[in-house]
C-alpha cells in the first residue's frame, strides 16, 4: 500500500517516521509549503535504511499534489497539513479514488461538508485526536457508562506546564460520556507529556483507564490503524468510532 | 422482582446488604446451614429500615429449599455457599423455572455440567468472579488485544500481606488475553483491599485498566447486574461475557 | 504502657481496636459521653482474646475522668472525643503527669492555648490529622519543595462522591508547601476511602507521594506512633513534624 | 561558574543541552574522542542564543583535557565519558582544584579508590544515577523505612520492553532499604521510558513514592544541582546523600 503525506511538522515528521518503519505500507512522498528539505530523501532525512523506501520531500512552491499523483501514484493519502490542505487535493484525490486519511483538529462546519461531499467518491477518514490509545479509551468509556449509568465519572488530565487551557481530548472525552466540564481537572507541572484518566467511581470499587504518551510518533500508529481498516473500504465517511467498534463486538477475531 | 440467598458468610452478608438496600429487587430470605442468627429480621439486622423489605434467616437445620420456595416464592436465588448447595435446591429452582446466579469459584467440571443441565428449564448464571468492574475490564482487555494483537501485555495485581499466592482474577485475567503467567507481578504489602492492573504497552503510548477493590459488597452489584440482565431470559446458561458484550456493540443504550 | 482513651465514636472504635492489638501499649478504659455499651469488656466487644487485656467502657453519666484516672491509672489519655473534651479531663491528667494525645481536628486559638498551657506540666501531642502516612508525607514534600523550589507542584485529592468541600488535608499540604489553592484537584466518585497525591513536576522527570487510606484504623497506627515518640518525653508540646524529623536527619537509626 | 564536559554520547549531548541553557553555570567546551562535530560551536549545535555561552567541541585527538585546562579554565569539570575517562584529567583536574562531578555508572573498586585518592586535594562527586528524583526517593524511602520498620515495601519498575535485566536503579533502591530482590517486579512493555514506584503498605494505609522519567536531561538537572551545591567545597568526597541530607535536616532553608 502506498502513501503520501501532506504537511511536515513536527507531527507530521513523527508521522512519517512511523509510516517509514512499517511493513504494511511505503511513504511514497511528502508535500509541505515550505521549501526547506525540499528533495532530501525521506529514508535518509530518518536515517532509515530499506530499498522498499526511496520516498521524497517536495514543496507546493513547485509541484501541485495533481502532478504528485500523477508521477507517484498512491492508495492513501494522509493530511497532517492544515485546515486549508483538503481544498488543494481533495478533489483530485477522490476523482482518483485515492483515500484520505485527515487528523486536522479544528475544521469548521463548512469543511466536514466538503470531506462529506468527497466521500461519495472515495474512503475520507477524519479524527481530530488520531491517537489510537485515546480513541479505544473514548470507545471503551462509552461502554462502561451504558453499563452503569450512574456510576461516577471523573476526567483528570496531566499536561506540561506551558499547556494552556483543558486539553482538547478531555473534553472530548467529557462530551461523550455526557460528563459536566467541572468534572475534569488539569494538572499542569513540568513536563509531563500527556496523560488522561477517566476515573469510574462505583460505590465499592472503582475502574480507571489511563492513557499516558510517550511521543507523538503515536500519531502515527492512529494513522496506520486507521489506513489498514480502510482498506477494504470503497468509499464513504468514516470516523475512529466507526472502524474500532467491529473489535468490541465480536465480529473481528 | 423476588431474591432468595443462599449462604451467608463474609460475602454472603456482604451481598445481602447490597440487596436490602436496593429498590429493583426485595431480599425474601437468607438460608444459611448455620443456626447462628436464625428467624432474624434482615432488614433489622442491617439497621434498614424500608417497608418493602420483611425477609427472615432461615437456617437448613429447620427448613429445605424446597420448603422455603413453597413458603416465600422468589424469581431469583442467589447462591454464595459451597460447591455443594447447587444439589440441595438446582433441581426444586429448575422446576419453578427460578433462576439461578451463581457465585460459586471453585466448581468442577461435573458442577458446572449439573448447572447446564438445569439450564434447559430455567436461566442459569454463574460467575467465579462476580465483580462487576473485573469482568468490564476482562471484555474491554479483549477487544484491545484484538484491535492491537501485538502490544505488550503485563498484569501486576496488589493485595494484603497475608494473601496466598497470585490472585486467581489475575490468571483468568492472563488467560483471557493469552498472556504467560509469567507476565503477572504479584505485589504484597500491608493491607491493601485489592488492586487488578493490566498495562498494554505501545511503541509511543500506554494505556492501563485499572480495577481496585473497596469492599465485598462490589460482589452485590455484581449480582444485581447479573440479575437486571436476566429478568428477561426464560431459560439458558449465562456468563459475565455473555450478559456484557451487548452494551459493547452498541445494541444497547 | 498504660492508655486511657476518651470518645468512641467510629474513629474512636477503630482507634480502640488498634491499641488493643499492640503489644507495647494496653487499653486500660474508655470513657465515653453515651451510656450505650457502658462496662462492656474492650477485648470482649473487639472479640479480641489476649489476658493482658482488661479494659472496660465506663460513661461520663457515672464517672468522671479523675475518678477513673485513681481507679486505673495511664500513662497517656488519648482524645478523640470534642474540642470540649479537653477542659473535662486536662487538669487532672497535667496533675498526675499523664501525657496528652490529642486529636481534635478544630480546635480554636483558646483551646490550642490551653493545651500549651497544659504542656508546661506533662507531654502534650496534638495532631490535627494524626496519618502516620500523612504526615510523613507532608515532611518529604517540604524537603522536595527545599530541595527543588522551583518545581511545579499540584496536590490531587480523592474520597467519596459525598465528602463535601475540599479535603482539610490537602489544604494543610497546600499550606505546608506554600502552594496556591488553586493547584488543589478534587475528585469525588463513588466510595473512594481515600487518597492524596503530591505531584512534583520537573520539566525532565515527575516526583509523585501518594497516600491511600484503607480504613479508619490507621487514626490508630499514628496514635500509637506519637506514644511510641513521647514515652522518654516529660513535658513539652509536640507536633507531628517534631517527632518526625529526627527519623529524617539520621539523628535516629 | 565555569564548567566543561567529558562525554558526548546520548546522556552528554542532553547533559550539555541542559547546562547551556541554565544561568548559573556556563559550558566552556566538550571534550569527546571522536571527531565527529570537532570544532562546531555548542549554542549553534543546540540552537541555542545567548552571548554568555560560546563553547566548543574539542577531541582528545587534537588536545588534551591539560590544554584544555590551560587554555578555557573551568571550575568543574563533569564527566559523561567511561570509566577510563577520570585517568585522563582526573590527576590535571585536581592540581588545578577543577571540582570533579562524575556520573559513571560501573567503576570498579580501584576506580573509586582513585577518586578518593584526588578528593583529598579537590572536591569530588560520584553518583552511578545522577537523576535529582531518584536520589530524593532513595532517602525519602530510607527515613519511612527507619520511621516504620516493620512496613511492607515492594518495589516496581517499568521500562521499555527491549530493556534487559532487572534495572540497576530498583536494585540499587531495594539495597538501600533492605528490600530482598525478590520483592523487584520488572515491568516490560513497549516505550515506557522508565518508572520507579516504592510501595509501602501499612495495615490500614499505603504510600507510594514514584519516580517517573520523561527524557535524558534529568541527568543534566542532577548534574547542576550537585554543582550547586559543591560551590563552597574546597575538597572532599561526595555522593548524593552527603548533598540531599541537610535539606531533610532542616538546617537549610
């Protein structure tokens, strides 16, 4: 399976060295703005030594995905760019039936139209929190609360110290199990990377799932789940909900 | 909804006060072999006061299952004795069409054959361990392992000094996720209730279930779940695994 | 060692029950305001065998604290009753030179006045929290807080859904470690007994105390402490962190 | 205060990146054996901005530590390299009174007989894991331990999975407490960067002291805070506990 990435952060590297290191697809190429490595060799860039690898980093500055598509034909590709990138490839992605992978946070109403509209012609994958430990933990969560709806609920997460405001996935773990935001507590000391814990307070016992990062490499990992579900997908819209909870129920061995 | 209990040690007190104290189901009797307590008033003997509750401690000595079902019917009988008390009121239940829970840990293989030949008459339960939150975290557990067969599994459990050997929760814990047992840390130190850890281990990311014990009486919301789930089944043999896995796949909510 | 014991509400019990499982120290009363349970055997009530065990329950109803400290003299009397407790028995136990353990968690300036007052003629020990574990760990974390003051520090609390307020105990280690309340995380659910984590935050390591109650009984283990530290004490009055420190400093091995 | 580096692996790199950006100590140079990076200005290297630091990358192919002496004077010199190293400078070192601060893990008998050797003419610092936090929780531990001797304690370490044996840090904690080894449990899963948990369980309460590592730079926190407080030795032979003890003691405040 071939991939292209577009955007090439500090995630977006983290990304692409997971992808590099894996069996089950290549990193054909990688797209950003900036023209700052432009043409360094991906394998290289890493110091990741495999003939199955031979990917390049290219800038908009002087190719357009289309032409990208055309010289280095992929299955999937993967935007860790920003909310404007789906606007430069969707169009041609899906005419290809090349699916998409997107993990941009923050799209606007208008944009989810638009990964909708694209995904009557092919595979569009979107998390905001791509993370593969978060999301089984939003999945999992959501399973204890309809087992005991009224079991005790509480979310503390533990940031660095610099992190401003409560962090994103609490609250949206808060959202899905229908928890009040005062319910989550954020430490906020040194350097700690990132940790969630969802506290289930039954009377004579009580149940916690933690999920604790080490890296964001684990990004990654959430990309290569999503892409290996995908697959077999034709086309459609699909979310983590939608491709981990074949897993709770049996019908994956 | 009815419940009769049989056997009233440690537990079995536990689970009686769990019982009295809810409003779905009213507590018809205790039957203990003992004659310490006999003829008591339950409600007055946990210092409840409700008037729906009106059970008595019986005792074999003086009174069979048999008897007590004729005198004080129930839907439910609840079984926390021995392996043994399954023989004294399996078959009468069986023909009431009452349905047995089960809590028994340490049957052999003929017990349970006995238990699933009633299971063609009534609905029967059983569960070595009934626990609400350790069964939640044996089904969540799986489905990780499922969705993620190559992370690194390791079960550390916590409990009182005095405690033998490793806990039998943790290797049905190992079992279920085909983990060796060589992966379970025992961990024992002063008075600790009882803590069931089990860490996956990714490249980038950690995730922990976490079960920890605060009193016995978890048995009894152990037992008013199982119960809740089978007010609805006629007859069958029934596991923590079959009761959960319904609120995993969303077919309830 | 002699020990009298004033109040048996349920901390006093618990307390009570660790005493007389100590072999350094005996139980020789308890006097208590209630007449219920009055001239009950302690070992008896306890179901705890052991000949050198004696005492009985008397009630401030039929027996004043100077008649009881003739009639079966101690060595210390320790106080779980009120902040009113004191005035009915501090004179008459300064008198004989009975040393005084406190543990009245409000008392007001005019009460902490008298105890001092008291101490210039006997050891008087109070403690507001009198945790072994507690204490202990308010004392590292003062020594981390010297040692690094600059780290990030945040005190999360957890106890059962209805304890209301924030944990008095996490304000005094808030105090103690000069830390705003603000950086105090409370989470209530469920049947927690009990914790306190002391988070250290270095930007390339985390230091975390935590303190987890099992059970009322451990009032007693830090009672039995502070008797163990006065016993060579003649007078003088004494905190926790003075009969701690010494353990810190070597000065103890 | 003036200091150079011996050792440029993976710990010096993130040592030297740790100094360079402290204000109280200055990097005057790095001294390593290989070429590689010979000559490149250490606050380009790390792209780091301040004009008070303008070190260099020197080899002991090209200079020696003597020359090196003579031509950047330092008041410390910190030593990341082998257990060779200290017989390159140490000799030059102590003429001078270059404090010495070494972090080499497994010197042998005659290497610390070396060491003392030179302390009698300038001060020298030996820790085999300089981190700040598990010095602090080796004598935090040891004040519980001498506070309650008869406490349970269990030690638990985590680490990523390719990490052979039992960590020398858990050895060397269990020593310190008198702990057998077989109360170590060895957790091994994905990239947990490192864990230490000190357990102990009282009867009716448990303390947990951890210590969790996020990356390599804690080595530099540790190196600095040695040097701290070695500024007003003039000779002498230190460990961690000879510099952590007076903060325990309360004779710094």
């Amino acid at each position: 399976m071939k991939v292209g990435l577009i955007g090439f952060g500090r995630t977006g590297k983290a990304v692409a060295s997971t992808i590099i290191q894996n069996k089950e697809f290549t990193l054909e190429w990688v797209l950003r703005r900036k023209t700052v490595l432009e043409n360094r060799s991906l394998p290289e860039f890493f110091g990741f030594d495999d003939e199955n690898e031979k990917g390049r980093i290219y800038s908009t500055e002087h190719i357009t995905p289309d032409e990208l598509f055309d010289m280095h034909p992929v299955d999937f590709v993967i935007d860790f760019s920003s909310t404007l990138g789906i606007y430069t490839y969707g169009q041609e992605a899906a005419e290809r039936q090349i699916k998409i992978i997107s993990a941009i946070s923050h799209y606007k109403k208008e944009d989810i139209h638009y990964l909708k509209e694209l995904s009557k012609r092919t595979a569009v994958f979107w998390s905001p929190n791509i993370t593969l430990g978060v999301n089984y933990l939003l999945l999992a969560s959501k399973s204890l609360k309809k087992i005991a709806p009224f079991v005790d609920i509480e979310v503390v997460e533990e940031h660095f110290k610099q992190k401003e405001g409560v962090s994103g996935t609490a609250v949206k773990i808060a959202e899905a199990l229908d928890v009040k935001a005062s319910k989550i507590s954020s430490i906020r000391a040194g350097g700690i990377v990132g940790k969630h814990e969802i506290i289930f307070g039954f009377p004579f016992q009580t149940v916690r799932l933690t999920h604790e990062s080490i890296s964001r490499e684990a990004f990654g990992t959430g990309v290569l789940f999503a892409a290996h579900n995908l697959i077999d997908k034709k086309k459609g819209y699909y979310n983590y909900e939608d491709i981990l909870t074949p897993y709770f129920n049996n019908s994956k061995n």
